[in-house]
C-alpha cells in the first residue's frame, strides 16, 4: 500500500463475536499521537485508535494484529468470530489485500 495523503486515511474494520455482534475498529493516521493504551478511544461497538507511525508516501506493508487490539479495545469475554468488513478510507494506491489465521 502507498498512502498518498495521510491526513484523509483511516481504516475500518467491522468484525462480530460468536453472539454476532458487529463491532467496529477504526485506524486513523491523521493525528499527532502514538499509538498507546491510553489514547485509544473507546466506546461499546467500537473503538478508534490513532496510527501516527503510518508513513506517507512510500510503498509500506501495513499490518494489524486485530485480535491484540480487540483484547485492548473491548471487555474481556468478548469472544472473536469473523472480519465482516474492510473499508480503507482516503487516498492509497493498494496491491493487495489478505487477511491470515492465527
């Protein structure tokens, strides 16, 4: 991915546990905060977590560990089940999207 305008990107990621909520994680590079625990905004279906370390304009492999930040951003006996949906918002040129077991 190569992120041409970093203030306009974010990342959604819609997922459900096994009782098949839907809730939502939202990436967002337009910020001047590091990622850390105590910056993570959250809320019951979602949470927003700044990616300050994002870099603009370079070809970038941009990975996220979700089930580390669902443990972070939602309460304990939330129980993963599926990714419903990625939406990449702003403008990126993208070769490929792929999403891997754990």
């Amino acid at each position: 991915m190569k992120i041409l305008d970093k203030k306009s990107f974010s990342v959604d990621v819609v997922f459900s546990d096994t009782d098949k909520v839907k809730r939502r994680l939202n990436f967002y590079a337009a910020t001047h905060y590091h990622y850390s625990k105590d910056n993570i905004a959250r809320a019951v279906l979602n949470a927003r977590v700044p990616c300050s370390m994002i870099l603009e304009g370079v070809w970038l492999n941009l990975q996220f560990d979700l089930l580390t930040f669902i443990s972070q951003c939602f309460e304990p006996t939330f129980k993963f089940r599926s990714i419903d949906a990625i939406t990449l918002n702003g403008a990126c040129l993208i070769r490929k999207i792929a999403t891997q077991k754990s």
